[in-house]
C-alpha cells in the first residue's frame, strides 16, 4: 500500500491529499529514510511523522485497504512521541 494512502487509512493524517503533502515536503520517513507518497508500505517499517514542533515514530503492524475508528489504531504501534519526550525501551532494540 502506498504511504500517502496508509497514513490516510490508519488515521495518522486525516486526509490524503495532506499526506500527500506532508511526504513532498520531506517530513515523512519510512526506516530512517526521507519517504515519497508512492513508498510501498511493508508490516514492521518504522515510520516518522514531523507535524510542526512535534514529532510521532510508530512502527506498522497490519495494512488494510480499509479501517473504521477502531480498526485504524491496531495498524500501528507508536514507539516514540517527541510532544511527550517518550521513546520505548523496545522501540530502540527494534532498530538495532
């Protein structure tokens, strides 16, 4: 699934044209890498999302063409959340 249309579906950004955006503009990373919108998404890339001063790493754990409210935040896990400061112990022993 491309990676404008997963951040779409699990909800990280609301629309697809924004993550669209968001990609172009190089605030996107797929495993340490600036992404484009057209990345082919794969269950366990560690993806970074930059929205303004904060920042959210989250690793993917399923890819559905489709997902409802409570569907959308099993596709991903977060690992690390710059607003709060926060990075899991298991988040670092995962991109070792």
């Amino acid at each position: 699934m491309r990676l404008d249309k997963y951040l779409k579906v699990s909800r990280l950004i609301k629309r697809r044209t924004v993550a669209n955006e968001a990609c172009d503009a190089g605030r996107v990373t797929a495993n340490d890498k600036v992404a484009r919108a057209s990345y082919e998404v794969k269950v366990g890339d560690v993806l970074t999302i930059q929205f303004g001063q904060r920042s959210i790493t989250v690793r993917v754990v399923s890819i559905n063409e489709y997902a409802g409210k409570s569907e959308a935040q099993d596709m991903y896990e977060i690992i690390g959340d710059s607003a709060k400061g926060e990075i899991s112990q298991d988040a670092v022993a995962g991109m070792e």
